[in-house]
C-alpha cells in the first residue's frame, strides 16, 4: 500500500472525498461545482489538495492511487443494470 513518508494513509475531508468521488465518475471541474453548489476555483482547489495528498499525477492518477489505497471503490453495474452508454 502506498502511504506518505510518515507512512501514514493520507486523511481526506469530507469535501474532497466528495469531490474525488464525482471526479471518479467524470464530472469536470463546472459540472461538480453546480452539484454542490460552490465555485469553480474551490473546486480545483479541492481536486490539487486531493492530488497533493495522495502524490497523484494528474486526475486518472489520482483516482488510481485513490482505489489502491481504498478512499475509493468503483462498482460494476450488474448485468441487468444499464450502462451510462445506454441510458444516451
């Protein structure tokens, strides 16, 4: 598991748990700042706070290194279950 150099799992707040978490299933920086009603800036903000905390390159990094370290599950829709494809 990939921790920090105090090796210790890096803390997220409840804010960028919810950012990362919609950054996960791909909301852009506008999209995420209307949900949840707060700027755009704060937004980015939030995602280079998250990316900092988890020694992440960029976004897809940053989701990587969050599921390896278990800040974030990703589910698979069941077989019965429609895909964001097929909802278009």
């Amino acid at each position: 598991m990939h921790r920090n150099a105090l090796n210790v799992e890096p803390h997220l707040t409840f804010r960028e748990h919810q950012i990362l978490e919609l950054v996960a299933v791909g909301c852009s920086a506008k999209q995420i700042a209307l949900e949840i009603n707060i700027a755009p800036r704060t937004v980015e903000r939030h995602i280079e706070n998250v990316r900092l905390k988890l020694n992440a390159r960029n976004r897809a990094h940053l989701i990587t290194q969050a599921m390896h370290l278990g800040l974030l599950v990703i589910e698979t829709p069941s077989p019965d279950e429609p895909t964001l494809f097929e909802l278009e």
